[in-house]
C-alpha cells in the first residue's frame, strides 16, 4: 500500500468524536495562535501586497480575508497564510521543521468557511493536516531543511489533507490530491541572503496549492499514486533522508499536533534558545550590558546556517541574527513584536553588545538536532567571573510548554489594535471552537480582523 493510500485511510478516520480532549485542546490553541500572528501580520507591507494581488485577480467571495473583505477561497488561504508568518511568532514542530499553523489553518479555515462547515469540522481538519505535514517533515529532515523551507514544501501535503477532510473525498480522490500536492512542493532558502519577501509567499501559496490540488481531485483530476516515496518523488528528489517510517509509524495512535510548540520571542525559532539563556542570566545576576565582557553562544549548525549574522541591515534581518537577539535580550530583557524596530536594529547599545557576541557549533549539541534545538550560552564578567546556562528545550516547546493562559494573553498582545470587543469575540470563538455550528460566523461580518 502507497504512503499516500495510508495518508487518506487516516484522513477519513479522523472524526471529532473520536478525538482525545487534549488533542481538542491543542488545535483550538494552534488556531488562536494562528490568528495572532495573522492579525499582527495583515498590515504589513508585503501582505498588503500580496492583498492587492488577489483583489486584482478577483474571484468569487467564498472566504474571509484577515485583511478584510472576502474573496476565492483559494486567494483567501493566500493572503491569510502570508499574513501568518510575517512577524515570525506562529507555531513551530521541532522535529519536522516546519509552521504548519500558517499554512494547514488558512487552507482549513477558508474551505471551512467556504463550505459552511462546522467548528467541529474544522478541527478534524486542523488535526489531520498537522499530521500528515508533521510526518513528511520527519522523513526528509534535516538534510531537506538545508535548501527547501519545510513549512512551504512539506506544509502543502498538510494544507491539502486539510482540505480534502473538509471537501469529504474519498481515499482514491485523496491520494491524488496528495500526488498534485507533492508535485506543486516548493520553497527555496535563498530568499535568506537578502531578506526578499519570498518568505511570505511560502506559506500562503503552500495553503493555497492545497487547496488547488484538493479541489482538482474533487472533480477527476488525477496525481502521482506514490509521490512520496516513488524513485521519481518527493523524498528521493529533495532529501538524503531514509527515514520512511517517519511517515506511517504509529499513524493513527499519535496525534503529532502534540508535539508542536509555540513562539514566544518575535524572532526566528533559532534564536529562541539563546533569548531564553540570556533572559534567565540576566535576571538572576542582575546583569547590564557594562557588566559583560563578552557572550558566546554554542548550538546546532543549522541555527548557523539560518541566524548567523553578525550585521543584519533591516528590522526583518535582524530577527535571523543570533547575534542581535542575544544582545537585544541583554539590553532590552525582552524580545517582543514591539522589539524588533529601526530604533532597536541601530541602537548603539545593542550594536556595541553585539560585537562581543560569538556563534558557534558544538557537535553534542549538534548531533541531537533537531529532535531538541539546544544552546549553551556562557557569559564572562568584566570581573573575570563566567556565567553558564544549557538548555535542550526553548520556552514553548512541549518539554517547556507555555499554559493557556499564555497563549490567550499573546493573542490579546498581538491584536490589541483591534477593538476590544472583537479581540474578546475571537478569544470565546476558537475557545468554544466546537459548539461553532458554521464556520462563516467565524469572522465578524466577513470583515477579516478589523
């Protein structure tokens, strides 16, 4: 039997009633998690972009905007799942590397809307598609990681599980949305080196060629049987991974969405660890940028690979150095949304820090990646005194989870712009997320998050 023929069995066996209350509980959080980050997103520059682009493009009014007004529920997912991953503060799975939230929730939440189904619906919807990416990403990481952004190339097989969930096709119709899911896969690193705004578009046209392929197989359209594991597919084609029973290994026992974690600090993921060190250092030693003599960071290769810039020149760059994170979070004890700003990315402070920080990879810390994305930071002292903190875990992984409340009161944070009885309306919706009888009462009126 095809991974992909094992993947729809498991689609169609995904019913709420059969759902633990935690997983239940889980999904509501990665949905509200999502719409923050969609929130504080929509305004954004490149978002508005891309906005502008779908409204050029038109299309029938199927499903919400989060940067208001309604449009195809293809282009919906577009800008939504763009909007999602632009302040660097959606979900993370250590493991797969990948955000699934920013491209299995807006390809979710848009054929939900669009279909009219339930809350009910859509959190089978959420699960199945965070499942099905999580495990793809397993079975090609990290090799796959180092050119392709796993969120973009993995997230399309969630999006379309997702999608095809909601669209209720039957498992043959399934394995072919999976098979045009896989085929339309990308999403290169390069955009990094510059800081284009490729990045958005990853997760937003991953949400919405999920859709694209679920939709096609609703009506024949056939795609690869084996896109996964066939010689000409997905895995042999984009990974020196051999890991296959990433992919079917406890299918159906485990719920994966279990395993995801949740963004803190307004940077890249791997950057967190160090964040975390040095705000733990700070205030247990009271520590001032005039106390330090210098920082040096030690973690995995890949946190190198991604965050190693020691000069980032934009506010968006300076979210993928380790070395402005480190100094930011000694200077400002913090490393927020409200962070991340021209004032901060040339204040002479942190620039000065950030000359005393020092990046590099230590191969125990490396060899564990990325089942734990670890980081040691030791602090010498003017005085000569070091100061030494490990830990394998980020604040927000599983292993050092963030509580509900949390995870509720970022969501106020991210979109305290809103008026507050709307903030308050989406904190009850996705709270009571099951007894949403039609998800076209999701959104205010279908004005998006205004």
């Amino acid at each position: 039997m095809s991974v992909s023929k094992e993947f729809a069995r498991y689609i169609l066996n995904v019913h709420f009633e059969n759902l633990p209350q935690e997983v239940i509980g889980a999904a509501k959080r990665c949905v509200l998690d999502w719409l923050g980050s969609a929130i504080a997103g929509a305004n954004q520059s490149p978002i508005q972009i891309i906005r502008q682009v779908a409204e050029e493009m038109g299309g029938a009014a199927q499903a919400t905007k989060v940067t208001g007004g309604q449009s195809s529920v293809a282009l919906a997912a577009l800008v939504n799942g763009a909007s999602s991953h632009i302040v660097e503060l959606d979900d993370i799975h250590k493991a797969s590397i990948i955000h699934a939230g920013t491209v299995v929730i807006p390809a979710a939440l848009a054929m939900a809307e669009w279909k009219a189904r339930s809350g009910k619906e859509l959190i089978e919807a959420v699960v199945a598609g965070y499942e099905v990416c999580y495990r793809v990403g397993e079975a090609v990481s990290p090799s796959h990681y180092y050119h392709w952004h796993n969120t973009a190339t993995c997230g399309t097989f969630g999006a379309a599980a997702a999608a095809a969930k909601l669209l209720d096709l039957g498992d043959e119709q399934i394995v072919h949305a999976l098979g045009n899911a896989g085929t339309q896969a990308a999403g290169l690193w390069e955009f990094i080196v510059d800081g284009s705004m490729s990045k958005q578009l990853h997760p937003g046209k991953a949400a919405m060629n999920g859709i694209l392929a679920a939709l096609l197989a609703e009506k024949g359209f056939t795609g690869a049987s084996r896109i996964l594991e066939g010689d000409r597919g997905f895995i042999k084609a984009m990974s020196a991974e051999d890991k296959p029973h990433c992919l079917t290994e406890g299918l159906g026992a485990v719920y994966k969405i279990m395993e995801n974690s949740f963004k803190i600090h307004a940077s890249c993921r791997h950057t967190h660890h160090a964040i975390d060190l040095v705000l733990e250092l700070s205030a247990q030693n009271r520590l001032q940028p005039v106390d330090v003599e210098s920082i040096r960071v030690k973690t995995y290769q890949v946190a190198l690979n991604i965050t190693d810039n020691s000069k980032p020149d934009s506010v968006y760059a300076a979210k993928f150095s380790l070395q402005f994170c480190t100094a930011l979070a000694l200077v400002r004890k913090r490393a927020g949304l409200s962070d991340f700003t021209e004032e901060t990315l040339y204040d002479s402070k942190i620039r000065e820090l950030m000359k005393r920080v020092e990046v590099v990879v230590e191969p125990e810390i490396d060899a564990h990646y990325p089942e734990t994305w670890g980081a040691t930071v030791e602090i010498v002292k003017t005085d000569g005194s070091i100061l030494h903190k490990h830990a394998e875990y980020p604040k927000g992984d599983p292993e050092n989870p963030v509580s509900e409340s949390e995870i509720v009161a970022k969501f106020r944070y991210l979109a305290a712009h809103l008026p507050p009885e709307t903030v308050e309306r989406f904190v009850r919706t996705v709270g009571e997320l099951e007894h949403l009888g039609d998800v076209r009462e999701f959104f205010p009126a279908g004005e998006g998050a205004k």
